[in-house]
C-alpha cells in the first residue's frame, strides 16, 4: 500500500463508513488542526476491542470513521496554541480525553467527568499515516522502549492500572485476574506484580496458562472450572456472566471484584445475601486520568512488562481484527508502518 500521501493533502487509512459495518482502506481528507491539537505520523497502533464494537453499533461512532485507540508516532505539526510539544518530538497519545473544564473540577477522576471520550471511539483515532490529537494528551514517548510497546500500553495499561488503584492494591495481597489473555489482563498481572502483590489468573487456554506463569503468575487455572481455589483480596473482571459466579466465589471476606467490561456479555447476577455478608465490594472502572497516565508512563519508562503479542503490517489489520475477535491473542496486537 502507498502510505507517502502529504498528511496536509490526503492520508491512507482503514476506514469504517456504516456501523453496524467492515473496514476498508483508502484515502481520506485529515481533519483540520485545531489551535490545541498536534499532527502526527503514526509510527505504531495498537488493536483494543473496541476496533471490533464500532463495527457492530456497540457504540455507533461519528461516520465516516478512522478506528485505533492507541498511538505513537513522530509529531509533524502544531497547532497555533500548543507551547508543550514541537515539530518532530517522537510521542505517545494517552486515549482518555477529557475537556480542560472537566480535570480542573474532578482532579483524578476526570474520566467520570460528562465531557470525557476515548480515542478513536468518540474521534478518528491512529489505524492511519497521520493522527490528530489534543495537544494535552501527547507525552514523550519512554525513550527505554521500543515503538511498539509504546504503543501497546496506552489504552490497556491505563484501564488496568486504575482498576488497581481503585480496588486498593496493597503490597502482599492476592490479586485473581480473570481470563489471561487481553491486553488489560496482561496488563494487570504485570502492574500488580509491580505493586508486590502476588497474582493468580485464568484461562481456557493451556498454552495462555502456562505463558502467564512464565510472566510472573504464582498459578493459572481454567476458567472453564466450576470453582477455582484461591481466595482473593482483588479480582479484576472483564469477562463477564461467563465468569462472574466464579469470581464472586474467589474473594476473601471484605474482597473487592473490579470490572472493566464484559466480553461474554452485558447482564450477570448478583446474590445480594451473600454481597451484604461477605461484606464484598464491586467497583466500576473505566480507563484513566492524566495523572494516571503520566503515572503509568514513568513505571513503563522504568521497566514495567509490556506483553506483545505479535506485531503486523498496518496493511494486515483485517487479519490482526480476526486474530483478536477469535481471542488468540496474549498481550496486544500492534500495527507497524
């Protein structure tokens, strides 16, 4: 494919035109830059499931629409009022966009704030030669790191790393992270060994098992499993109804279970007797703030494990999108230029 189009003209990109619908490629106009916003020539992006959601409605994005959560690239343009980023700084985009009204009021939980979006949901994102994003959510790009696992964190380290920070992670407990496999599991098995806490996980997948014990897990065990035998201080959740008796049963007395999604589908039950006697906590997250994210930079830039799990050709997303819907992957799939 030719991806040499000037970024002021035209760029290349995989463009979703309906939704419910497929991606195609092509070429299209790139958006205007705004007085607050920085260009930049994506050098890696990083698949998120959310590439699979817009195309089924779940949500319907602004059409027509340029998918891919999570970027790093070279900036190639400024816009009139950004004095933090310049021309050729290699960067990272962190995907949690929150209006400047909404962090000056809620601090570190401005993603509950009413104005937040993600990048590349709620605006065109990075599966492209060029990105435009707010010049706020650019920051240096860990220099310790290769492109492609600075693109590989943004989004799924984010997501893990606050749900950890809202469950109260403390050092010597036992964190259970629910189906090993996608990038915020991996993501939070690495971050919670980080914090000194040991880390039991799940998974169907034998192979999946055994690679997240060689990643640092003290056990693995099938998901498929009517009951697993750990007792957990923490659970973090994103599979859903089809795990979620078996999760509940895994926590100490006063445990806390942390959700980020629900890949097996939106409903489960809750058996209040036993919430209210168990005295459990069940706590929604959902991606992160600026702080969080400049957090969770430094301890990448230090070091922290980033898992990738195979890295394409930005030519071959369809292939990367089947790869991901089928649930074969460990860690993130990222597209290289």
């Amino acid at each position: 494919m030719d991806t040499t189009k000037d970024a002021k003209d035209t760029m290349d990109a995989w463009i979703l035109d309906e939704s419910p619908g497929t991606y195609r490629w092509g070429q299209v106009e790139p958006p205007d830059l705004a007085a607050d916003e920085v260009r930049i020539e994506v050098v890696a992006s990083a698949l998120n499931h959310m590439d699979l959601w817009v195309t089924r409605g779940m949500p319907k994005p602004p059409l027509p629409h340029v998918p891919g959560c999570d970027v790093a690239g070279r900036v190639v343009e400024v816009g009139t009022a950004v004095t933090n980023v310049s021309v050729g700084d290699e960067v990272v985009v962190n995907p949690g966009v929150s209006p400047v009204e909404d962090i000056v009021a809620l601090g570190n939980d401005s993603p509950m704030g009413p104005g937040f979006v993600i990048y590349g949901e709620h605006c065109w994102g990075g599966h492209a030669t060029h990105a435009v994003a707010p010049a706020r959510n650019v920051v240096p790009r860990p220099a310790t790191r290769s492109w492609a696992e600075c693109a590989a964190y943004p989004l799924a380290s984010l997501t893990a790393y606050r749900m950890l920070r809202r469950a109260r992670l403390a050092a010597g407990q036992t964190v259970l992270v629910v189906g090993i496999g996608s990038g915020v599991s991996c993501a939070a098995l690495a971050i919670a060994r980080h914090m000194g806490a040991e880390v039991v996980v799940t998974s169907r997948s034998e192979t999946k098992r055994a690679e997240a014990l060689s990643m640092g897990a003290s056990a693995a065990y099938d998901s498929s499993a009517s009951r697993w035998p750990v007792q957990a201080d923490v659970v973090v959740e994103s599979v859903g109804p089809a795990t979620w008796e078996q999760s509940v049963r895994a926590l100490k007395p006063g445990g806390r279970l942390v959700v980020c999604g629900g890949t097996s589908g939106p409903a489960v039950e809750i058996n209040l007797p036993r919430l209210f006697f168990k005295q459990f906590e069940i706590i929604g997250s959902s991606m992160g703030s600026y702080e969080e994210f400049a957090a969770l930079t430094r301890i990448v830039d230090h070091g922290l494990p980033i898992h990738v799990d195979r890295t394409m050709d930005l030519a071959e997303y369809p292939e990367a999108l089947r790869r991901l819907e089928a649930g074969e992957q460990l860690g993130k799939i990222v597209l290289t230029r």
